[in-house]
C-alpha cells in the first residue's frame, strides 16, 4: 500500500507541477471572451478548464487593458492572458499556446455587393472599428481617416447595430464578437440582415497568447489546451456562445 502510494506521488510530480491556484489578469469586458460579473465567457472558459486539467484552479483578476502587462511585472499576479506586445520574458513570463481565436476582418452589409481586397477598395466608404484600429492597420485605415470617414466606437455591440441600420459602409471587428452581438439582437427580437466578412490580414496567432510565472504551470496549461482540442471540448466552449 505504502509502495502503491509513494507510486502514486511521483506520477502526480512527474506529469505536472502540484496543483495550485493561478491568479491571472485579465482585460475588461469583451464579449463573448471576457465577462467579468460572471468569470465567464470564451477565454475564462478555455483557461480554467484547461489548467483544470491537472488540477490547477484560475483566479480571475480584471484591470483596465494598460494594467494587465503592468500587474504581471509588477508580481500581483500569477499570469496575464496576454502580453499586449510588450515582452514579458524579461520579466519572468513563460508563453503558453494561444487560448483563444482573435480574427479582425472588415464586414458590409451583403446586399451592398462590396468587394475589399486592398486599401483602395475603401475609398468613399465609411467605416466603424473597434478603439485602437487605425495604430494597428495603419496602411488600410489611415486613408479612411484622413478623408474623415473613420470612427471608432468602444461599444461593439453599437457597432453592428450602425451596421445594420445603414449608418456606416463597413465595421472592422472580430468576426466571432460580431457574430456575438448580432445573436443578441435577434435574440431581442431586432431585424438584422445578412453580412459579408473580407478577411484583409493573415492573423498571427503568436501575437496573442498567455504568460506564465511558472513554467511548469504553462507546461501543464499547454498539455490541457491540447485535451480539450482533441476531445473538442474547445469548439464546444466557442458553440456556446456563438451558436
């Protein structure tokens, strides 16, 4: 009994650090990602489960988006969701593997018929996106908003809703946030239309991706994340709130 015990032990140590409580940040409210009254959402959902995976349990802590690289360099937390392109191995961070699926494209209405494969295919169109676009897409936003046609709205749900109405030509969003509030207006009862996504970049999923204190807490997260892929748990997580 005792051999069967100490047995036990060393395949627990051997497969993955002790399970521990992971304090990580997380940014504000988005949609279907991040809901913070609830801890719940795309990304809370992937994370837990998979550091649940060998018994490790995620501590959700919220800062406004500036403050989560700064709360993981400064040791109030155990892990950021992301780096928000500020290196943090220099300060003890480990990257996992990608969580979640952030994939920018334009949107239009389809009966517009509009095509957009190059910056120019926006001339003369107005065009909505989230804060912080036009310093990422430089050479496809920059024209629009020097013609004043460009605007940004925090509230994405306002977003598809402008949209629908007419008010702009087209929106840069996520497509799976887009697809988030427009079942929210029908599921309210709201007439929507039908929409066309342009994808315009190759996401890179390396730009976004957890960090780690520990680096055998990323190994057992990275382990996990694999699980729940094979077994297609994460679809489902994702169908959950996009279905």
């Amino acid at each position: 009994m005792r051999w069967a015990l100490l047995g036990a032990m060393l395949l627990t140590l051997s497969t993955g650090a002790m399970a521990a409580d992971v304090s990580m940040a997380f940014g504000e409210r988005i949609p279907p990602f991040c809901f913070p009254d609830t801890n719940s959402g795309i990304e809370l959902e992937v994370i837990g489960e998979a550091l649940a995976y060998r018994g490790h349990v995620l501590k959700p802590h919220y800062f406004s988006f500036a403050r989560v690289p700064m709360a993981f360099k400064s040791n109030q937390v155990d892990a950021v969701m992301t780096d928000l392109g500020e290196d943090l191995t220099h300060f003890g961070g480990h990257y996992g593997d990608p969580a979640v699926r952030y994939d920018n494209v334009f949107i239009t209405l389809q009966e517009r018929n509009l095509v957009i494969t190059r910056p120019s295919d926006l001339d003369g169109l107005s065009v909505v996106s989230f804060q912080g676009a036009s310093k990422r897409y430089p050479a496809w936003l920059d024209p629009v908003r020097k013609a004043g046609r460009y605007f940004e709205l925090n509230d994405q749900a306002l977003q598809v809703r402008t949209l629908m109405a007419g008010r702009y030509d087209v929106v840069l969003s996520d497509r799976h946030i887009f697809r988030y509030f427009t079942l929210e207006l029908m599921r309210s009862g709201t007439a929507t239309k039908l929409v066309e996504e342009h994808d315009f970049v190759t996401p890179n999923p390396q730009d976004y991706r957890p960090v780690f204190r520990d680096p055998q807490v990323r190994d057992d997260f990275n382990a996990g994340l694999r699980h729940l892929k094979e077994t297609g748990r994460y679809q489902a997580i994702y169908d959950k709130y996009l279905k």
